[in-house]
C-alpha cells in the first residue's frame, strides 16, 4: 500500500514545510528507520531555509517546523506500506538532488507526488510466482534436498496468493500471518506424510521465510542501538506480534494435521551437492528483485549481495562459529552495500535487505517460538535466546560496517 495522498490541510503551509511533510509521508510509507528518517528530514529543512525538529515512530512522526518567527506542528498518523525499493530509490534521488540544490522545492514536490503514484512494475501473479521461487532457496539453506525445495516453492505461491489477496484490504492484512501459518502447517506435515525423505520443519520455515520479520528485528535493535528507543521498542513489539500470529497459525495447522504425525516426523532431508549453492543464490536475488519490487537492473548487485552474506557467515562459522560467524558475514554484507551506495548513489537497502534475507535469524526465532507452542519450554527459551544473540552479532556486524565505510546519501 503507497503513502497517502496529501491532506488539503497541507495544502494551506508554505510550499517548503508541505514538501517536508511529503516526503516524510513517503519516506513513512517505505519503512525508513527512524534515525535514517530523522537525519534526511532534518537536511531536507535545512536547504529550504526550515529549522525542523522530527521525532518518528514506525506509524507516525512528529514534526515541528520554524521559519521567520512562524511557528508549525504536525502529527501525522499513517500506516506501513509495502517494501518497494524501485520507488525508494527515485525517493533517494529526489531527496539527495533537493539537498545538493540540483532541483527546486516545486520540482521535488511534483517528483514525489509522480513517484507515489506510480504503478508498481511488477505484477501480482509474477509477485505469487516469486513467492514460491524465493521460498525454494531458503529450503537448501535450512539444510533440505531437491524435494523440499519443489514443495516449498508450492507452499511460497500458496503464501504469495495469501499475502496478495488478504493485503488488499487494509482490515485483513494482519490476517496474512496466521492464515499463512495455519496453510503452511498443516500442509507442511500433510506433504512429509505423503513423501519420504522430506522433513516438514524444512518445509515450515521455508515455507514461511518471506514473511518473518527477521528485518524488522534487526531494524527495531538498530534504532535501539542509535538511541531510539521508542521506535526500536515499538517496532520490537509488532515483530513479536508477527512472530506470535506465525506461532498461532502453525500451532493451529500441526493440530488440524496431529493424526500425520508421528510417521511425518520420521522424514529425513537428502542435502543437494555444493554446485548447486551458486545456481540457488541466483535464483533467490531473481524472486527478491520482484518480491521487494526492485529494478530489474538491480539483480547484479542483489545477486552478490546474497552470495556474499551467504558464504562470508559460511566462512564466519568456520573461524568463530556459527553464533559470531552471523556477525562476520553481517559485516562483509554491510561493506558491501556501503560501497553499493557509494558507487551507484542508491539506497544501502537495495541490497542490504535482500542479503538479511539469508542472515536474520528469523528461522531460529520462529523455530524457537514453535517449541514453546509444544509445551517444550527449555528447549524453546534456549532456541529463543540463541536467536537474540545471533541477532545481536548481526547488528554488531552491521554498525562495524556503517563506522568503516559510510555512505555519502540521504536514506
């Protein structure tokens, strides 16, 4: 869902003070952190001669304006959009453009109003598709074969058609979670029973691996880490929400299945041979580029973003384990999108959020809360805190990489 249209009261600030509440409004839609979105705003006033104060939250912002002894307040209320890195992108370029002065506030404004209400250039039928070949890989990662992999991509569409048809509506979009997770349940058990060599926990997570707030997470500690506290914490607690809604629905899923099992749970993956990681990288960096609606020109960069968070943890875990080795892999990731930015003058999350997507310890958490769900309380909190830890390793990781190279743009 885009950022709201412009309020009429808007319409009745200055020209200056309405575009900041513009791009604050777009920047909002998109899910920039708030330190990220605090800092761009406050250069945005600056150029336009504004003295701005803002204060975010993950749905709202506070913002307070000055000029010529005027005095102006805004709270604005609105909800998350969708992920959608192409429009990120052109809002990066508009912004940094208005703070070098090579564009005028009117010019801005109409650029971000264009930008807002451009169509997406993806669409939902090739967004199913891809939900199910963005699953796949994650089922290699997990340690499943080839056949978790074919069933995951069937469970990822049936998630991907979910996703699409319940986010239309803005009252059943958090339906997604636990519906999603109740499909994915039972069928992931319903498909163990039926074929050998196929482990239904694989197929759970996998099938689901798109819609863990595993970035989330580790946004709402990055805000924490830079002094945010209330938008790390509010964004802490809708992550665990999601978390509980998955828990709920795969909870509910595994009962409706309870008579499969115990001979589904004898399943045992068959691991693919290691030629196939490169081939399965490429075809994740594919799936992302349409699920977070990216350009197409972008795949490249994705691609080695993934490839290299993915072997930089492999090698991680081999030098200091897999706990830290998260971090080293978050750390070469973080470089790596740094200098993306800095050679290419687009947003560090084009890349970043892909290559999170093979890092975040998502899987583990979920993994840990189901445990708790089966009444196996220590294993569960062990699991649980084992998640906690990997994610503070990645944040680690990624601040190290933020202080060695920063980027040089607004988002």
């Amino acid at each position: 869902m885009d950022a709201p249209p412009p309020s009429e009261a808007a319409s009745a600030t200055p020209a200056e003070i309405s575009l900041c509440l513009e791009l604050a409004r777009a920047f909002q839609a998109y899910g920039i952190p708030a330190h990220r979105f605090e800092d761009a705003l406050a250069r945005v006033s600056a150029r336009l001669g504004l003295d701005g104060q803002y204060f975010a939250l993950p749905t709202a912002f506070f913002a307070s304006l000055s000029q010529g002894g005027q005095h102006w307040t805004f709270i604005q209320r609105s909800a998350a959009g969708d992920t959608n890195l192409e429009k990120l992108s052109d809002l990066q370029d508009t912004t940094d453009a208005l703070i070098e002065g090579r564009l005028t506030a009117p010019a801005a404004r109409d650029r971000v109003r264009e930008i807002l209400a451009a169509p997406d250039r993806w669409g939902p039928l090739l967004t199913v598709l891809c939900f199910g070949l963005g699953s796949a890989p994650a089922a290699m990662f997990f340690g499943g074969g080839w056949r978790e992999m074919v069933l995951t991509a069937v469970l990822g569409a049936l998630v991907g058609v979910t996703a699409v048809l319940l986010g239309r509506e803005t009252g059943l979009a958090r339906l997604v979670y636990p519906v999603s997770g109740t499909l994915v349940g039972f069928l992931s058990l319903a498909a163990a029973y039926r074929f050998p060599h196929v482990s239904p926990q694989v197929l759970t997570l996998a099938g689901l691996i798109v819609l863990l707030p595993g970035l989330r997470l580790v946004v709402s500690m990055n805000e924490l880490a830079t002094g945010n506290l209330v938008a790390g914490t509010a964004r802490l607690v809708d992550t665990a929400m999601i978390f509980l809604s998955l828990g709920f629905g795969v909870a509910l899923g595994q009962r409706l299945a309870s008579p499969l099992l115990d001979q589904a749970l004898r399943g045992t993956p068959l691991l693919l041979p290691a030629w196939t990681t490169l081939p399965t990288l490429l075809l994740a960096a594919a799936a992302f580029v349409v699920i977070f609606k990216a350009r197409p020109s972008d795949l490249p960069w994705i691609f080695a973003a993934c490839t290299l968070a993915f072997y930089g943890t492999r090698q991680g875990a081999v030098l200091l384990g897999p706990q830290f080795g998260v971090g080293l892999g978050a750390f070469a990731l973080g470089l790596g999108s740094n200098l993306y930015t800095r050679i290419k003058r687009r947003p560090s999350v084009v890349t970043l959020l892909p290559g999170l997507m093979v890092l975040v310890p998502g899987g583990l958490s979920f993994k840990g809360l189901e445990f708790i769900i089966q009444k196996q309380l220590v294993v569960g909190l062990d699991t649980a805190f084992q998640a906690v830890f990997v994610a503070i390793a990645l944040l680690t990781g990624l601040l190290l990489a933020h202080a060695a190279v920063q980027p040089r743009t607004a988002l």
